[in-house]
C-alpha cells in the first residue's frame, strides 16, 4: 500500500521554471522555504515553489548570518528536500562566495548543486553587476531566480538587516537591478525589505514574476521563511505573520514529557512490548 502512495506521488507533474513565469500577472505563487524531508513533504501540497534558503545557516545551524552557509550545507539540505517534495518547484540558494568570482565559478557552483541535489533552479542574490552570470547561467540550461532589495548576503556592506530604498539613490539601483536580473533571462525575483511602493514599481517593470518578503500584496507571489510564520522563534521581521505558535506547542509537548518520565508514568503499558 505505501509503496503504491509513494509511485503515485512520483508521478504527479512537478512545477517548472517555466510554469512559474507563466504566472505573472495571475493566480498569485504560493512559495516557502524548506530544509529538510519532513518539512518539504508537507509544505508540498500547498506550494507551488520549494526554496531551500541559505537562511537555513540562521534556523537551523544558529548562526548569526547566512555568510558562514557553505556550498556543502545548501546540497545537504538541496537532497534532503528532493526526497519530501514531488509537486513544487524546489530552488536552491547559491551560498556566499560561491558565485561572485566569475561567471565558470558560478557555473560549476550552480552545475554542482542542480547535479548533487536534482533540483530545478538556482537562486542567487542579484546586482546588475550579476546580470551576466545570469545570462551565463541560463543559456547553459541552469534556471535562476534573482533576489533584489534587502540582500542577507550583503549585510556587511548594507550595516544590517533595515528595510531597503528609504531614498531615491538607493530605490532607483534595486529596480535598475531588478529590471537586469529580468532581462538577463531570471525566471523570477524576489524583492525582499522594500516599501509596497517601490515593489509595485519593480513588479510592474519587469516581465517575470515577482516574489514578496517584506515587500507588497501586489507582488505575483509571496514567500517566508516557514519556521518563521509557525512560529518557531520569538523574534521574527516585522513583515512575518505567525500562524502558529509551534514554539508554544513545542514546550508544553516536551514539558508534559519531562514531567511523565519523571513520575514514571511513561511509559505506559500501551508504550512497550509484552511477549506471551
């Protein structure tokens, strides 16, 4: 019988590259982030795009940046996903200084992951310096998705994590950045930190969809960061619904079983085994 479930699953027909830039100016693209089997088979029902974050450097490895992700990390966490996900899209995130160097690094990097992993794209944080990795990428049949606005990436040089394009200088290089990743060939941007204003300029500029975190309803889509919106932590950005307090959930479920082990009443009789 499971063996029947997982063949069915095996042949549903997975979104493309292609698919989701079909949807702009259309049903809007549901997408979150996934770093694991268990996660990513759940999420898949409801997403249309899988994206494995290397924000999985701050949720899961505890780190205080997403600079310290290695290539390693985001192909162990790549693989981990394929094995939940069946129907989304998943796209993975070039890490930090795997993709700057040039445009064959950034192949190799790229190439590397989709080979390692069997994912269906790449994600890497956008400039109009990256327009020509983008290109380079995309004719050598690797399909990006771009990210513009607030860059985690680059938040040594940006001197933190505020929201991006407060003046005019700074609004007018992320739609120039935008409008070159589009053009370069990205299949689709997230505008991630900006005001709804300058992201509905972007969404409108450009021909591909637009992605949203921390951006505006008027985007083709939207993304977070699931742990984030379950939840899992009590400091979240401003721009995160929670819609579940899993960290709540999470404490009283472990609580109930520290005191139960404590008082010898797990485990029960229906919790372990009796031979006749």
């Amino acid at each position: 019988m499971s063996g029947q479930k997982h063949i069915s699953r095996q042949n549903v027909a997975r979104m493309t590259a292609p698919g989701i830039t079909a949807r702009k100016g259309g049903e809007p693209i549901v997408c979150l982030t996934a770093y694991d089997a268990p996660t990513a088979a759940i999420i898949d029902e409801y997403c249309d795009l899988i994206l494995v974050g290397d924000s999985v450097g701050m949720v899961v490895h505890g780190l205080n940046s997403t600079v310290g992700v290695t290539l390693d990390m985001m192909i162990l966490h790549g693989q981990a996903v394929m094995r939940g996900a069946h129907k989304a899209l998943v796209v993975v995130d070039l890490p930090f200084g795997s993709y700057e160097d040039s445009v064959s690094s950034a192949f190799k990097s790229a190439s590397r992951v989709m080979m390692e992993t069997g994912c269906q794209a790449v994600k890497i944080e956008s400039g109009t310096y990256a327009a020509a990795t983008i290109s380079y990428l995309t004719q050598r049949g690797i399909p990006v998705m771009s990210h513009v606005g607030l860059r985690p990436q680059s938040v040594n040089v940006l001197g933190g994590y505020r929201a991006r394009g407060r003046d005019q200088k700074v609004a007018a290089e992320i739609l120039n950045n935008a409008v070159a990743a589009a053009d370069a060939g990205s299949f689709a941007i997230v505008i991630e930190g900006v005001n709804t204003q300058l992201a509905d300029e972007v969404t409108k500029a450009v021909n591909v969809p637009t992605i949203g975190i921390g951006a505006s309803k008027n985007c083709d889509g939207q993304i977070l960061v699931t742990p984030d919106m379950l939840g899992l932590f009590e400091r979240t950005p401003k721009f995160v619904k929670k819609y579940e307090d899993l960290k709540g959930i999470t404490e009283r479920a472990v609580k109930t079983y520290a005191d139960e082990v404590k008082s010898r009443a797990f485990p029960s009789k229906q919790y372990t085994y009796k031979f006749k």
